[in-house]
C-alpha cells in the first residue's frame, strides 16, 4: 500500500478525514448514537447494546476515543465514556459548509 500523502492537504482536511474514518464503521457509529441518546457519561452499558463482544466493542471506542469524537475518564475500576462536543461541532460545521456550498451550487449545476 503506498503512503497516503497526508502533508498535501491542508489541517482541516486531514482532521475530517480523520473524524470521518472513525465514523466509517456502523458499530461505531451505533455507539455515537447510543451516547448521544444517553445524554450521560456511562460506563458498562455499551456492551450490553452493541451484538458484539466486549473486546471488540472496546476496540470501537478506542477508535472513537483516539480520533476525538469520545472522552473517556476512570471511575473506580471502569472507563466511562461520552460524546466529545467539540470534535461533533467540527463535523457539523464542515458539513454545513458543504450543504450551503451545494445549495448555492445547485442553480449553476448541469
């Protein structure tokens, strides 16, 4: 595989591609949703929610944990997890910038 040629591209592409490629697995993304209904710092119950088994349900969050979209802080002998709003407001925007950009767009568009 060849090397990605990350330095080419600008600060802002490489952290939504990052955010992106964390969200690009449809546990993970299940776990967003979960958190996000939640509302709530929790600690074991992901598992329980998730058709998957503990160690892989952990590997979910360490991805989301590592690209920013989840904090995690020991409580006794668990790590308790929730959304990390700051990196979610990133996506949002970037999104937003998107969509207005194609709405403007769409008048010129074929």
């Amino acid at each position: 595989m060849g090397a990605s040629k990350t330095e080419h591209f600008t600060d802002e592409q490489n952290a939504i591609a990052t955010l992106s490629k964390a969200l690009g697995h449809p546990a993970r993304v299940a776990i967003m949703e979960y958190l996000i209904k939640v509302d709530t710092c929790i600690c074991g119950d992901i598992v329980n929610k998730l058709p998957l088994a503990q160690p892989t349900v952990s590997q979910h969050l360490k991805e989301l944990k590592n690209a920013g979209l989840i904090k995690g802080s020991i409580e006794g002998n668990a790590i308790c997890y929730c959304i990390d709003e700051k990196e979610l407001t990133k996506l949002q925007s970037y999104f937003a910038n998107i969509s207005d950009k194609l709405e403007k767009k769409k008048s010129n568009c074929c």
